[in-house]
C-alpha cells in the first residue's frame, strides 16, 4: 500500500484524532509527540484535507484574516523588489501598550 492509498483510505476518526493530536501535543493516552511525529501527522491531515476536499476554512492551521485582509499585516499582499507596496500607509493606526 502507498502513502496515497493509505491517506485515501483513512477512517475519518483517525484524521480527528492525528488532528487533535497535533493541536494538543500528545496523544489521546496522553503521551507527548515527538517533533518527528508532529510533522509526520501534519503532513498526513493536511494531504488528508486536500484530498478529501475540506473546506478551507476548516482545514488545519487555517487563518482567517478577517479586517486585516489586503492591509500589509496580510502575507498576501505583494511587494516589488523595491520595498514598495500597494498599500496605503494612511490606513494604519499605530497602536501604543
């Protein structure tokens, strides 16, 4: 069987488990993940979602950027090589603690 036979064959419950896991950090009999088994459960859920075609904004380690999409807070908002950007600077306000 090949790692994608195996992701397609994968018991929903098992995903929520690996993610749960990962969330938490441990186990579900409370034992802690090494980092190995971290990234090897990451790569699993996330290949999982893709296939199985969860929603975006369910799938783990999704963000949602709310009011801060399109703002230069957003990774996704472009930069030319000279630092300068599509965003209007007047649009933040700097926040002081």
């Amino acid at each position: 069987m090949t790692y994608e036979e195996l992701i397609e064959r994968l018991d929903p419950n098992v995903y929520q488990n690996l993610r749960q896991s990962i969330e938490l950090g441990k186990w579900p009999d409370g034992r802690k993940l090494t980092p190995q088994q971290r990234e090897i459960s990451l790569e699993a859920v996330i290949y999982y979602e893709n296939l199985h075609g969860i929603p975006e904004q369910e799938r783990v380690g999704y963000l949602d950027r709310g009011a801060k999409a399109g703002t230069a807070c957003d990774p996704s908002v472009r930069r030319d090589q000279s630092g300068n950007n599509d965003v209007d600077p007047d649009q933040f306000v700097e926040v002081k603690s």
